[in-house]
C-alpha cells in the first residue's frame, strides 16, 4: 500500500532516510569531483567537456538538496558534514591530476555507481510502499544513466 512520508514507521523512515543519506553523500562527492574536472580538464576537447562538467555539477548541486529534504519530510537527519560524506560514499575523490580521458572515466565510473545507489534506493522505498521517495530515486537515477552514457560515448 502506497504510504505518504509520515504515515511510515519510524524504522521505515530511518531506513529510507539511510538510503538517502547514502545518494546525498555520493552527490555531493561527484558534485566536486564535476567541478574539480570543469577547472582542471586540458586538451583539445576542453571547450565541450569544461561545458560538460559545469551542466553536471550544476545538476548535482540541485539533486543534493532535493535529496537531502527528502530526509526532512521522512523526519530524518540530513548528512551535511563534507567528512560525513566522503566517509559514507562509494563515489571516490580523484587524486592529482589526470588526463581529459581519465577524467571522463573517473567521471562516468561515478555516474553508474550513483544510478545504481538511486535505483537500489528507489526499491526499497518501494518495499516501504513509499512511492514519493521512490519516484525521486528514479528519477535521479534517470538523469545519473543520461550522464553516463554521454561520458561513455567519448570513450568509444
Ligand atoms: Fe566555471
């Protein structure tokens, strides 16, 4: 059955909330990690990819908050400590510098783990019968593939 955020049990809530917590860490990590690269990239292809970079970074941004309020509506504590979410996210920092092709791959690599963390979110939101979160996980989910395959597409 199909339940609104306050109507869920307080365990439901917290694990929902753990999920979210989870895909607003990862954001906000490929958030700078899209940033990092729209300053550093070099390279012929410099132009389109500091474009690319920016519309990802400034997507991302967006999502975190979208993201992070969902765990206020779900009655839950949204994680806004950098170090919080570099410790609960899957997505990694890169280190130094790298090549425009590199950055691409660390780029793509971070946009599959994001859909798969919002797709796994959006299940068991779902399981909760909580299909508001549930459709914000596709969402994400949705645009996070979109910007996989762009980065995957120059790889080829
Ligand atoms: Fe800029």
């Amino acid at each position: 059955m199909t339940q609104t955020a306050i109507a869920l049990s307080t365990d439901a809530q917290a694990e929902i909330n753990e999920a979210l917590n989870q895909a607003v860490a990862e954001t906000a990590v490929a958030t700078m990690l899209a940033q990092n690269f729209h300053w550093n990239v070099t390279g012929m292809a410099f132009g389109p990819l500091h474009a690319l970079f920016q519309e990802i970074y400034e997507d991302h941004f967006v999502a975190q908050d979208d993201l992070a309020e969902r765990v206020k509506a779900l009655d839950g504590h949204a994680e806004g400590m950098l170090a919080g979410m570099l410790k609960r996210s899957k997505v990694v920092e890169f280190e130094g510098t790298g090549s425009d092709r590199e950055m691409v791959e660390a780029m793509k690599v971070a946009e599959e783990t994001l859909a798969s963390t919002l797709a796994g979110a959006g299940e068991l939101a779902a399981n909760h019968g909580d299909t508001l979160t549930e459709d914000l996980c596709i969402a994400r989910g949705q645009t996070h593939e979109k910007f996989a395959w762009m980065l995957r597409a120059h790889l080829r």
